[in-house]
C-alpha cells in the first residue's frame, strides 16, 4: 500500500560526478540565472535612445513627481512603427519624415514658441497620448497647430494616461509657469472611461487624512503614487525583454509559427490598396453601444472639471476627439451606431452648459473625399492621429474659442463648429 | 505564479531558497515554506488563500481528533466523514455547481420549466490538487496508515508546499512525512545537481517543446473543419506530445523544486506512450493520480473482490469520477468513460491483446490514446465527433500554418516519449559538457519565457 518516499536514482558508481564546481549544474544553473537577472537589470541603466524605441517611450524612462516625462529633454528620430502594426506583428509599411521630441524644463511636451516671450494664454490637457503627440513631431502637435490658429502661445499640459490629475495639479503647474491662461482645451478621447471615482479618495486614504490630516497626508500619498509609478515604469521597460519579445515575434511569422499576435487586429485595404489596421478591442467598442449611466457619469466628471476650471478663472471647452475607427468604420464596411457616443456625450455636456467641440461628425462628414485623395486624419498603422488630423481639429477648436472671445484671439478666421 | 515566469525564477524562487537554508529549526523551515506557498498561491488571487486555510485547519483538526480518539470507532467514522465531506463540498461548489446546473436545465428545459441562472464561481487554480492532499491525509489517518501530526506548521507547509501546490503530482502526506520530519536535518548541497538537472528538463519539456507545440496546433484546432486529414492526425498527435510534455514537464520541475529544499517527491510519469495496453497505461500516466483513484475510490467501492460485472462498474465509476476530476464537462465525462471501458475490454480480452508482439501492442495502446485525448481536447462533443471525422475519414483541407516545424517538434517528442529514458531512469550526473549544454537550454527557455506569451500549465485548470 505504502508508496516509496523516493524515487530518485543513486549515482552510477562508475560514473563519479566531476571534482571541479563549474561543471556540475547546480554550480551552473543558479549562475546562469544570477547573470541573466544582472544583465537585465544592468541593460536597463543603459541609454534607451540605443534601442528601436518611439521617442515617448524613452522620455518616459524617468519622469520627476508631477511631471510626464524627463525635463530638458531633445529626441531626434526616425524610428516609427504604428501601434498596430507591432501589436499585430505585421510588417510595418507606415513610415514618416524624422521627429523631434522635446519637453520643457518642467517635464512637459514642450511646443515651440510660435510668439515669442508671450505668456500662454491657453492651456490644452488632457487627451494624453493625442494631446502630447505620439508619432509627430513638436510642431505638429495640436497646442502649437492652435497656437498657429489663435495667434497666441498654446501650453501643452498633457500628461501620461496612467498620471493622476487633479485642479491642484493644474494650480501648481499655473504657478510654476508663472502664467494666467484664460481659457482651456480639455481633450476628451472617446475612450477614455475615468469618472468623478477616479480622484476620490478610497477607504485607506480616509484613514490617512483622519489620522495625519490632510495637508500631511497628501503630499505623503502623492510620493507614495508617484513612486509606484515610477518604479512601476522602470520595471515595464526591460531592453533585454524588449529583445526577447522581438525575437520570438520575428519567428512567429506564419512560416516558422503562427502569427496569434495578428488576432489582436482588423486588417483593411484602402482604396489605394494600401493597408489599414485598426485594434479589435477598439472597433468592438465602438460597436457597442455605452450604458447611459456610464454616458452621464463621463459628461459630470467633465463638468466638475469645468467647474474647477471657472473658479479659478478659466473658460474650458471641450474638444472630444474620436476614435480611429468611428470615423473610418463605414468606409470599411464596418456597423455604425446610428446615435454614436460621442454624438450623445456632446448633448449631454451640453445639457450641462459644457462648450463641446465634436470632432467625430466633423472628420466623418470629410473623411470620404479625404480618403478619395489618399489623405487620412490618423495614422493607418497606428491609432493616434496624425499631422493633418490634428491640424483638423485644431481649425475647429481655434474656430470655437475665437468665436466665444472675439477680442481675444488674433487668427485668421476658420468654420465654425462649436456647440453651445 | 508559474514556474515558467520570471517573476517565479528570478525573485521568488532565490528568496525563497536563501532564507529556507538560512533558518534553522524545524518550525523555522515549516513556517516559511508554509508562507511561500501562500504568497505562490495568493499571487493568482489572494482571497483564495483563505479557502487552503479552511480547507488545512479542517483536516489538521481532524488529524488531532484521530489521534485523541484511537480508540472510539464511531468517533473515528464521524472525523472521517466530516472534514472528507467539508473538502468535496468545498471542491464540489467551485468546480461542479455550474456544470450540474447545466444539467438541471436541460431537464427543466424538456419540462419547459424556467432555466436555473448560472452562477458567477471563479474555479480556484490547483483546488482539485490540495483538496486530494487533504483528503489523503484524513483517510490515511483514519485507515492507520500514517499518524497524523500534531505539528500544524509541518501540515500548513505540506498542504501549501509550492512545488506540488497548483498542478500535483498529488503528494500523499506518508510520502514527504520523513523528509518534513528532518527537515531540520538536511543537507543544502545534497541532491542540489539532480534537482536543478530535474528542473531544467521540465522546463525545456515544458516551454520549449509543449510550447511550441502548442503554438501551432492551438491555432489550427479552432478552425477544425478547415484542416486536411493529414493535418488534423498532426494537430492530434501534436497535442499528444503537448499533453505529455506539458504536464510531465511541470512534475519534474515540482521534483526538482522539491529536491532543492530537501523534499523527495514522488514519480509522475513513467514514460507512459511506451504503455503496452490499458492498465499499463494507467500505471504509466499520472501515477499519484491513478494511485489516489485505486486506493480511496476503486478499493472503496470494492475493487475487484466483488466478482467480475462489480469489478466491470468498480472499474467504470472510478474512471468515470477521474475523468470528471479533470474538469465539469460532458467531455471528461466521456474520455473516462472511455478509458473505463478499454480498462475493462482489456480485463476481459487480455488473453487475446497480451500475446500480441509488443511493437503492435505498443502502437495499438498509442492508438487508442490518442483518441482519448481527442475527446479530452475538444470544446465539447460535436468537435470532438469533427476532429474524430477529420481524422478518420479522408479529407481534403489546409495543413497547420508551421507544419514544417510541427513535424519537426512531433518528431523530436516522439524520439523522447517512444524511445527515450524518462527522468526517472537518468543518473542527473552530467558531465561538464552535457552539463553546460542543459544550461544554454536553460537560456533558451528563460527567452522563451520573456519573450512569448503567458503560458499557463494545462493541469492548472484542472
């Protein structure tokens, strides 16, 4: 009935295990391990610039407390592939003209001054990875197309999809740039699901301002964030993974193995025969239609922000910016909702007195004849949009603040597509 | 956590080794590697810990109460039912509730009575593995086996133990007691090159072969009506070495694990495609397993002392429940009954199959596993009888994308499963060469690991 408690062999007795350590395997083994682990961590310590990594990726690498990205920070390149294009595995057949990547001494995407020594007059946040560019180049951004459009210094306060934000944030970055904007841009991606929950305090952090009261707790809880992050982040951007990652994709190519990473993305033609690609995630949600309790939830989270915003004496409009695929959808014989999210966020800010620029029916109604003379408003192998999207939108937005403070704004005069 | 992250291989494994031999005493030693276990367990889900927790204190109390009442039969029956009941309810809620709700509307579907909702349960990873330790333990305990600890540091650290804790090899407590009972006595060096030789040859069974395997047929299996005849035989006799290498894969690197801290853990597999009929099958292929389902259920239910038509529905009950052990689905269901009923073709037919050359044998037996494993793999029943057409009746189709290499890694798997020793039967005394050459495959896999996917052991979800 009894098992025996062993099964493993005994030495051979002619064969004796060899006298030096470096030839057995448990001397090998662990050391293998320990150097696999020190070169990991040690190729982390060296430049990123050295490694096919997108400029934000390595302005990312380390970023100070209420900063997005390292200050003093210039990044010339040439390296672009589309998002999708690497999350797919497909062959990348997107490129562009060189970038520069540069952020200002407090750590933001800094926009070239289109009117020198003026103090910004308008500030853009939010809309993250749109707001701060990803794939153009600092003078395609929308702060400095709108800068072009209004005749006034634009302030590119975007940070990190992943940052925390507050109107204190805002405060102390105002104070810090020793400027007094009247207005903002809040950019609103359609995606984008935080709601007032975001920034309300949580159970542990009751506690916190309970026992060492707020003005100490805060700055406490804030470092304790940011430092999570910031090693959080470290952690994420191994070069050795990177490497690991890159080779195994290179043989899973659909000759040596299977190609599974393609399942994550929608491939189409353009009318040009060139390819699209679109994430599956992203064309499922726009497919399906948002709660309406979640619709309303979104639009008071952004109007709690125009509120804060109003204290403090500045005016916020809100441009919400569509996805790739609301607008490219039915040219790719994609579903559309008939009453699509943004159309109903819009009316709901409204009902809030929200001013609401949407771009979704702007760049749908034009997106035809565009696409007709091969010009898109993204990128076809990325979901961020692109130089002549943002130059887009930024007409409208330009268009919208002009229209609600004539005096203001010196700009050459566009359309109009403010909502009020 | 998987033994193939890096998580695993680079924080918690060196933690875990360092400070286990730096203790001392044996409560030291019990305590944290009852501690490690959890945190290995809670970093899947942490509100799952507390279910292990429920499910030692219940078997370790009754192990007291075994010792307390030696003398009193019918208290011993009742230590007996309580906590084995308390730990099937425990498994029976989490992993069969839905499926029998399942049934239950197909029933009230008939009758056009209203469905029953189904509810929300997350199976919790390894829960069919630890509560099959617990209850060994208890049953061993009343039959006299084993003497039941009064140490409940030594119980928590071997229901929680790492190595064995989500995907087996079920581990009767009898079968690591000596080792926990000189915990305090061994040795760091002793054994420390078998288990690392155990070790890296269950993780290039597992991440470089089953892998890679999978890579290809996971794939082409999702689109079954697609694929040739040609094509569907490769994806199955690619999800056979898969299967093998896999689970086979995680055992020896369980045993090498254990070998590191001391713990001699039993033999999982003993090259079980070299089988020669059922019931050597049985033996061969998850042997901690087979032996749980023959001594707590096929004895219990009488065995073969009943005659033949008792020993006939011993035989099917038992394969029946084992397939079932592996998952609430009609699938297992079948594939038990399956082997249930070669197990008793062959009880009855031996004199006719044990004379056939061993070669035929050996193919035959391969044969029918494969069909076996047909049904195991497949979503459900109808692409199950699909694969089954595919493979069985000549069509025409697409071949896997990656057969070239398909092939190759068939070949390779076949070489070892066929003709190969398992790591039972290898000394684990490497010369520097071989030994260097188990590290480079060592290097191999851990950039596998970083590079490719997660990939989960398929027991786990067992």
């Amino acid at each position: 009935m009894t098992a025996p408690a062993s099964a493993i062999p005994a030495p051979r007795p002619d064969k004796a295990p060899p006298r030096r350590a470096w030839g057995r395997l448990g001397w090998i083994a662990p050391r293998v391990a320990a150097a696999w682990l020190l070169l990991d961590l040690g190729l982390r310590f060296v430049p990123l610039t050295w490694f096919p990594l997108r400029d934000f990726q390595i302005a990312r690498r380390w970023f100070p407390l209420h900063s997005p990205f390292t200050p003093n920070l210039r990044i010339d390149s040439s390296y672009f592939e589309g998002d999708e294009a690497l999350e797919g595995n497909l062959p990348p057949t997107e490129s562009r003209t060189p970038t520069r990547f540069t952020t200002d001494s407090l750590g933001f995407r800094s926009t070239p001054a289109v009117h020198q020594g003026a103090s910004p007059e308008v500030l853009v946040f939010r809309g993250f990875s749109f707001t701060w560019g990803a794939g153009l180049s600092d003078e395609e951004v929308l702060p400095v197309a709108l800068a072009r459009e209004l005749g006034v210094n634009v302030y590119d306060a975007a940070r990190f999809h992943e940052d925390p934000e507050l109107p204190a944030d805002v405060d102390r970055l105002l104070a810090r740039l020793g400027a007094r904007p009247r207005t903002a841009v809040y950019v609103h991606l359609e995606p984008n699901g935080h709601t007032l929950d975001w920034n309300r305090p949580k159970a542990i952090d009751r506690m916190g301002i309970a026992m060492l009261g707020e003005s100490r707790y805060t700055p406490i809880k804030q470092f304790a964030d940011y430092a999570q992050l910031v090693v959080a982040t470290w952690f994420r951007v191994s070069p050795l993974n990177i490497f690991c990652v890159r080779l195994y994709k290179s043989i899973s190519n659909d000759r040596l193995l299977p190609n599974v990473y393609r399942r994550d993305v929608a491939e189409f033609r353009l009318p040009d025969g060139r390819p699209f690609l679109a994430r599956r995630t992203d064309m499922e949600r726009v497919e399906s239609r948002v709660p309406e309790d979640v619709l309303r939830a979104r639009a008071e989270y952004i109007s709690w922000w125009r509120d804060q915003l109003a204290a403090r004496g500045i005016q916020m409009t809100v441009l919400l910016v569509p996805e790739k695929m609301s607008v490219y959808g039915p040219a790719m014989g994609r579903p559309v909702q008939a009453n699509p999210f943004l159309n109903r966020l819009e009316r709901e800010l409204l009902s809030h007195g929200v001013k609401v620029v949407n771009g979704l029916p702007l760049l749908s109604r034009e997106a035809p004849a565009e696409l007709a003379a091969g010009r898109l408003f993204y990128f076809r192998e990325d979901h961020h949009w692109n130089a002549h999207g943002v130059a887009r939108l930024s007409r409208a937005v330009a268009e919208a603040l002009r229209s609600s403070d004539p005096a203001l704004y010196r700009g050459k005069s566009g359309e109009s597509e403010v909502s009020e | 956590m998987l033994f193939n992250s890096a998580i695993f291989l680079f924080a918690f494994l060196p933690v875990t080794y360092l400070v286990f031999w730096s203790l001392k005493s044996k409560d030291a030693r019990y305590v944290w590697l009852a501690i490690t276990g959890y945190v290995f367990y809670g970093y899947w889900n942490p509100a799952f810990c507390l279910l292990m927790a429920f499910s030692t204190v219940v078997s370790y109390t009754a192990g007291l109460g075994f010792l307390k009442y030696g003398d009193d039969p019918k208290r011993r029956k009742w230590l007996l039912i309580i906590p084995v009941t308390v730990d099937l309810l425990l498994l029976g809620w989490f992993k069969y509730v839905n499926f029998g709700i399942g049934i239950a509307n197909s029933f009230l579907g008939w009758a056009g009575a209203e469905q029953l909702r189904h509810l929300n349960i997350i199976l919790p990873v390894g829960i069919s593995f630890y509560t099959f330790h617990t209850i060994t333990y208890i049953v061993d305990s009343y039959r006299r086996v084993i003497t039941p600890t009064r140490n409940i540091f030594e119980f928590a650290a071997y229901v929680s133990l790492f190595s064995q804790l989500v995907a087996g090899p079920i581990v009767r407590f009898r079968e690591l007691q000596e080792d926990l009972d000189g915990i305090d006595t061994k040795d760091r060096t002793e054994g420390l090159d078998a288990a690392w030789s155990f070790f890296i040859l269950g993780m290039v069974q597992k991440v470089l072969l089953a892998d890679t395997v999978a890579a290809i047929i996971d794939p082409a299996l999702k689109d079954t009506a697609a694929l040739s005849t040609a094509g569907a035989w490769l994806c199955m006799l690619g999800y056979t070495y898969q299967l093998y290498f896999d689970f086979a894969g995680y055992s020896n690197m369980a045993v090498g694990l254990g070998l590191m801290f001391g713990m001699h853990i039993p033999q999982n597999f003993n090259s079980p495609y070299k089988a020669l009929n059922p019931s050597d099958f049985w033996r061969r292929w998850h042997i901690s397993l087979s032996r749980c389902l023959r001594d707590y259920l096929y004895i219990a239910l009488g065995g073969n002392r009943g005659g033949e038509s008792k020993t006939y529905r011993n035989l099917m009950i038992t394969m029946v429940l084992g397939g079932l052990w592996h998952g609430a689905a009609w699938t297992f269901v079948i594939w038990g009954a399956y082997h249930g009923l070669l197990l008793a073709l062959y009880r009855r037919f031996s004199s006719y199959w044990d004379p056939l050359p061993p070669l035929l044998q050996r193919v035959g037996m391969f044969f029918l596993v494969i069909v076996g494993w047909t049904v195991f793999r497949a979503e459900n029943m109808s692409h199950a009888f699909a694969l089954l057409g595919r493979m069985l009746t000549p069509h025409t189709g697409i071949e896997p994308v990656g057969a070239p290499l398909l092939l190759a890694a068939v070949a390779l798997c076949a070489s070892f499963a066929h003709f190969g020793p398992n790591s039972f039967q290898m000394q684990h005394r490497w010369q520097p060469a071989a030994a260097w050459s188990l590290a480079a495959l060592f290097v191999g896999c851990i950039i596998r690991i970083y590079g490719g996917e997660k990939s989960p052991f398929l027991y786990f979800q067992f």
